[in-house]
C-alpha cells in the first residue's frame, strides 16, 4: 500500500476539497495478478504456459513490435504492430482484422496507453457479433472468451490496471470511451526496464500524464478515501523522481517510481475517473494529433489553478507533493505547475505546437461536451473559461 496519506483538515477549516465521506460505496476493481519489478517480463510467458496458449496474438506499436521476442510466448505467434499514438476506429478495425484470421486464445497489449487500450478492445471484440458501437458507454460489454495480458512500456497511462480504453472516431474527432469489466487484464506485467529505452521528451509527457491521473482523481467530486492514498502517493512519485528519469533514462530506481506512480493513477481511473484536465485535454489530440501526455501537460497548470478554490486544501497538497511550495493562492499555483512541466523540457504554448489560433473556438466547443469527465470537476467549468484557458496557453 502507498505510505502517504491526505492531509488532515485544519482547524477551523470548513472542509474545502473534501469531497466524498468515507462510508461511501464504491467499487475497486484490480487486476487478478499483478506482477511489479525489474524482470517480471518472463511472467508473461509462464501465464501463457500455464494456460495451454497456441495461437498468441501480441498488439503493439512498431517499436514493440520489433522487440515481441522479448515476450517469449510459446505458439504461432500472431503480431500487429501498427497501433498509433492516437488511435482511432480504422486502427482498430485493422486490427480486429488481423485478430480474427488469427483467432487468439490470449490477446497481449505490449506499449503505452494506445497499445493496452486497442488489446482490451480487441480481446472483446474479437469474436461474437458485438461492434464497437454496440460497446460504447459503460457496462455494454457481453463478455469475452480470450486471456488478457498486459504489458505497459511506458509509465504514463495506467491502462494496464483499469478498465477503459479510448479510441478516436475521425469523423467527429471525438474520443468513444468504452468501460467494462471483461476488458481487465487476467495479468498485468509492469516492468520497469521496459521503459528504459523511452527517450527524454516522452519520458517527460507520460509522466506528466500519471500525475495528471492521480492530480484530477485526488480532487474529483467522486473522489474517495480509498483512492486518494493511491493517487498522492503517485504524485508523490512523480515530483521526485520523474525529474530523475528525464534526466538518466538508465536510472533504473527513477523507473521504477515512475512505473508505480502510472500503475497508481490507473487504479485511480476505475472508480473515480479524471476530470477537466482530460476534458480540456482531449481536442489536442482528437484535432490537432498532439501526443496525449504532452497535451495533459500543457492543460494541466491550468485545470489546477482554476480548480483550487473548490478544493482548496487538496491543491495545497498535490504541490506540496510534487516538491512545490504550499500555496493557497491560485497564480502561485498555476506558477508552481507551470514551472514543474516547463522544468521538464516539456513545451507549453499551443502555439508551438501547430494548434491554430483559429481553432480555440471549436476545440472549446468540443471540451465542454465531454460531459462525462466535466461534471465530474470540483469546480462548474464553462465553455468560456475552457477558451480562456487555451488562449493563455496560446
């Protein structure tokens, strides 16, 4: 279990950023194994050992896709290898294609977010008469008859540990969020030297992207007791060690924080969810193809600041946890957060990233609709000040 835990209420304080009560209900779903640690790659073979696999069906990235072997999987091993950093319903649909001429009895994820999130979906749809569009939403899942094993390469996503995946759909240029219990993992295999090899940049957004995790869960209107340990230990994680990682890719210890800190903020994922920062997040990638770690990076100071004065105390402790100031003060906040990803290498202004000026409008537009996220934030979120946000950003 992680070592920190939330900040207890100050005197006469009257309770701002607490959210959820402890006897609330709610719902924890894990893994049925977990395997942590430098070498427990070799896992991945003795499940499918262990489970008499024959026709194993690997989904990766092309950089993963080279290094399969690594995997050791017995069988007629089947590999797609053309997940995209963002992917969407053809990505997915080449891949269902090759997944039912090779009709697998265990679907490995092998890469980041993008990779996990395609092998849930493959390893439900696979076989039956289910579509993704008959899958949208939550709980629309019938089932699934094949093993699931992920294996994350990168410390960002926490997909490996959650039960939702994403993909793009290019004629609204809308994320389509699908959550089902059958799409958890039998076995989930994080480890940490498989991230070795990501560079500086990447190593930077993705971390960012588990603090955002653990950040917008920690402060959620959903958020939970039983979470709020995981998600500031992440935190925690990610302000000392990501500074690390980006600096020494080989830092094996860095690593490894890094890869529990994404482990946590995917547990963070089911139960609670994020909130505006993915919201206002999301149009980088769906419109613009800006990598979905840089974009949670770029919005998050903002989110942040803007929800302080809701969750005033929980604000105070996720700076104080990635290493920053104590602050109750908005812009001060916003510095600090802005100071910690800039810090990184990590470019901040939209404009430096090809979004057009012109766009802001529409990608507001589109922000404020995801409601499933935004009305979730502790703080009501309009579409004017989404504008605004992405006109500071500019």
């Amino acid at each position: 279990m992680p070592n920190a835990l939330p900040p207890a209420r100050r005197a006469g304080e009257p309770g701002k950023g607490t959210m959820t009560s402890l006897s609330a209900p709610i719902e924890i779903i894990r893994p049925e194994v977990i395997e942590f640690g430098s070498g427990t790659i070799a896992a991945v073979a003795r499940f499918a050992r262990g489970k008499g696999v024959r026709r194993p069906l690997v989904v990766a990235d092309a950089f993963n896709a080279a290094r399969v072997d690594l995997l050791a999987l017995p069988g007629e091993v089947t590999v797609f290898g053309e997940v995209k950093p963002e992917p969407d319903v053809p990505n997915l649909e080449k891949a269902l294609g090759v997944a039912r001429a090779a009709r697998p009895d265990l679907v490995v994820g092998f890469g980041g977010g993008s990779a996990m999130d395609l092998a849930k979906l493959v390893a439900v749809l696979c076989t039956g008469e289910q579509k993704l569009a008959d899958v949208v939403g939550p709980d629309k899942v019938a089932g699934r008859s094949v093993a699931l094993v992920q294996v994350p390469t990168t410390s960002g996503t926490g997909s490996e540990g959650g039960i939702r995946a994403l993909v793009t759909d290019p004629a609204t240029r809308n994320k389509l969020a699908v959550q089902s219990r059958f799409m958890l993992a039998d076995l989930a295999v994080v480890d940490p030297d498989l991230t070795m090899s990501v560079p500086p940049q990447v190593t930077a957004a993705t971390g960012v992207d588990a603090l955002a995790h653990c950040a917008e869960a920690f402060t959620s209107r959903k958020a939970h007791p039983t979470i709020d340990l995981y998600a500031l230990e992440g935190i925690r994680l990610v302000g000392r060690y990501l500074g690390r990682a980006v600096k020494d890719g080989a830092d094996r210890e860095a690593r490894a924080a890094l890869s529990l800190a994404s482990l946590y903020g995917g547990f963070c994922l089911g139960p609670v969810n994020t909130t505006a920062g993915h919201a206002v997040a999301y149009p980088l990638g769906t419109r613009h193809h800006i990598a979905h770690g840089l974009a949670c990076a770029v919005i998050f100071p903002h989110t942040l600041a803007f929800n302080m004065p809701a969750v005033e105390a929980k604000t105070e402790a996720v700076l104080e946890a990635l290493g920053a100031p104590a602050t109750r003060n908005p812009a001060a906040a916003f510095d600090a957060a802005y100071k910690f990803c800039a810090d990184l290498g990590i470019e901040m202004k939209l404009s430096a990233l090809g979004v057009p000026a012109d766009d802001l409008g529409a990608m507001a537009d589109e922000a404020h609709a995801i409601r499933r996220l935004l009305d979730n934030n502790p703080r009501d979120l309009g579409r004017d000040a989404i504008l605004k946000m992405y006109q500071t950003a500019f």
